[in-house]
C-alpha cells in the first residue's frame, strides 16, 4: 500500500488551486493500493471552513470532498491553525488533528505532494 499525503496549505479564494488539489486526490484514490489523506494546514484550514461559501461551491470543493469520503480517502485539518484563525470546521468529514499528528502523517507518507 503507498500512503499518499496531500497537503493543502493556501487560502481557497480567487484561485482554483484547491479544488485542483482535491481533484487530484480524487484521481488517486483510484488506484486501490493508495491510501489517500488530505491534510488542510496553515491558511488552508480556509479550505476545510469554506465548503459551504458561496465562493467555494463556485469551485466545487464539497463534489470533491463527496468523492474522497466515497473513496473513503481521509480528510484532516490541523487543530493549531484552526485556532489561530478562529475557524470552526461544521463539516463533521473533516477531522481535526493536532499539528504533531499531520507533521507525523506527512514523515510516514511515501509520496506527499503539496498545494
């Protein structure tokens, strides 16, 4: 099994960065030896508050957070820069973490590719 990391780490608005980001965890959930996890941290954390932002749907973030969870890829978002941006993440497919466990994450991935 090859553990895949995808970082998410700039903010969500006025670019399509993001979603072109989850897109491209969609892809590789299909390869069933993937293990695929998304990780939101510094100002990507926007990404995981913004799901229900008109300027999010605009980019279809929540179709593709739809697919990851029926991929069953997992979506975290790191608890620190949560706090630190005053953030609540209502989307209860999205896991908070504390910064050790996601830095944890990212060493133990075998390929990490970042946004």
């Amino acid at each position: 099994m090859k553990k895949i990391a995808v970082v998410i780490y700039a903010l969500p608005f006025n670019t399509i960065g993001n979603a072109e980001a989850l897109r491209c965890a969609v892809g590789l959930t299909i390869e069933d030896e993937n293990k695929v996890q998304v990780l939101f941290i510094n100002d990507g954390v926007w990404t995981a508050a913004s799901l229900d932002c008109q300027a999010a749907k605009n980019q279809e973030l929540d179709k593709h957070v739809e697919t990851l969870l029926m991929m069953e890829a997992e979506l975290m978002a790191e608890e620190e820069a949560l706090i630190d941006r005053g953030i609540k993440v209502d989307n209860s497919a999205i896991i908070t973490r504390p910064r050790a466990e996601i830095n944890q994450i990212i060493r133990n991935a075998d390929v990490v590719i970042g946004f």
